[in-house]
C-alpha cells in the first residue's frame, strides 16, 4: 500500500476515525480495570506520546528538506530557461526568433505540469511534449553548430541549453522523491497505538473526560495531514510557489520575434 496513491483528505478523515476509535477503545478497556489500577501507567503514557513526538518531528524534516529542495528546483530551472532564452536573442535569425518560440511553448509546459494535477495519462502527454520541444531546440543548435562551429553566441547557447535540460531532469527526479511509505505507516501505527493507550489512562482515571483525548488525536491527525501535504509536490494548502516560472515566462513572451 502506497498512501501516495491515495487522496489526502481521504486519508486524512480516515486516520482521524481510526485514532479516535483507538482512544474510546482504550478508554473502554481502562474502564473495566479502573479498580486494578496498574503501576506507572502514566509513565508509560508519557513515554509513548514522547515517542510519538519524536518521529513527527523526523518526519517532518524529511518532508520539509523535500519541500525545500522542490522549491529551489524551481528557482533554478527558471534562471536557466531565462539563461537560455536571453542567450537564444543571440543567435542569427531565423534561429532566434524560431527558438525564443519554442522557449514560449516549453516555459507553459513547464507551468501546466506544476500548477495543477494531470491524469497520469495527460502528465505522461506534457512531459513527453517538452522532451519534444527539447529535442526541437536542439536540433536547431545542431544546425547552426554545422554551418559554423567557432560561433562564440552557439557555444554559450548550447551551455545552457544543456543546463536548462538537466534542470527539468533534475526537478522530475526531486517531484518522486517522497518520505518512505515504510516511515509513514510507522508514524500512524504509533499515532494509534499511543491515541489508544491514552484512551486507556484516561479510562483509569476517574477525573479524566474524554476532551483531552479526543484532542490530542485531532492534533495528531492534523499534524500528519501538513506533513503528507508539505511532502506532496502536486496542489495542495502547502505549495512551492511557482513565481520563479512565472516571472521567466512571462519575460520571455516580452522578447520581440
């Protein structure tokens, strides 16, 4: 199972039923030993939820360092297709105006594909269309390298072309790098586990309501849902901005034909 494959908010709901059943099952089970009352059960309480503490926070880095790298990716291709667009006005005509075209087209490419969730079909279409448009900007550079190869503009064209090739690879390969699937069903198995052996401390504990359980697990669901979401390259309440892009295309389709 791969909760990557699942919607957010279902998961989200989910979890959220499946911990606060955990805490009215423990709470239940407390009940019928509230008279036993067993020994340091509040230290085992305390140590869990400590636990539970600790591998939110460890899974809140990876998601965040994941966050942060998707963010910079998009800084950094946008530099390098602005790069290369200025570097294409160089170019002798008709290659520059026939390149700054294709720019406009892979630029809008670019955006679709990270402002909005595609079918896997119409994501597999756009990607495939900017190899396409790849394929057709090096092309043009191939032929102009063959009429003349000591052209100082073609040289520092193809540099950042290629720059501008590896960036995408670069921010595909960033897009699939997710937390473990392994991490996060440990981090809700534990979140249940300590929901319900709250639940039962509270059930020993005739002056505990069930409020302050019911809220730790709301808490917790609502923390997991920013770490998935956070963790998520695709729309969502949490998302890389996508100005950087922005500002280059819209520089781009500035430029003069």
């Amino acid at each position: 199972m791969n909760l990557a494959d699942y919607p957010l908010l279902l998961i989200f709901f989910v979890s959220l039923v499946v911990i606060l059943t955990a805490s009215e099952i423990g709470r239940r089970y407390g009940l019928r030993h509230r008279e036993r009352k067993p020994q340091n059960i509040s230290t085992l309480e305390g140590s869990i939820l400590g636990l539970l503490a600790l591998i939110i926070g460890f899974t809140f880095a990876m998601a965040l360092s994941g966050f942060e790298a998707r963010r910079d990716a998009v800084m950094y291709e946008a530099n390098a297709i602005g790069t290369t667009a200025l570097r294409a006005r160089l170019l002798p005509a008709p290659y520059s105006s026939e390149s700054i075209k294709l720019l406009r087209e892979y630029v809008q490419v670019r955006l679709d594909i990270a402002r909005r969730v595609l079918p896997p079909k119409e994501s597999a279409a756009a990607i495939a269309r900017s190899r396409a448009l790849q394929e057709a900007l090096w092309q043009q550079v191939k032929e102009m390298a063959a009429k003349d190869n000591a052209m100082v503009p073609t040289g520092l064209y193809i540099q950042t072309l290629n720059e501008m090739f590896d960036r995408q690879e670069a921010r595909h390969a960033m897009a699939l790098n997710h937390v473990p699937n392994t991490v996060l069903i440990a981090l809700y198995g534990l979140a249940i586990v300590a929901s319900a052996f709250a639940g039962y401390a509270a059930g020993l504990d005739a002056q505990r309501s069930r409020l302050p359980i019911y809220t730790i697990g709301v808490l917790v669901s609502i923390v997991i849902f920013l770490i998935q979401d956070i963790d998520r390259p695709g729309p969502g309440l949490i998302m890389v901005s996508q100005q950087p892009m922005l500002d280059t295309a819209a520089s781009i389709a500035a430029f003069a034909d």
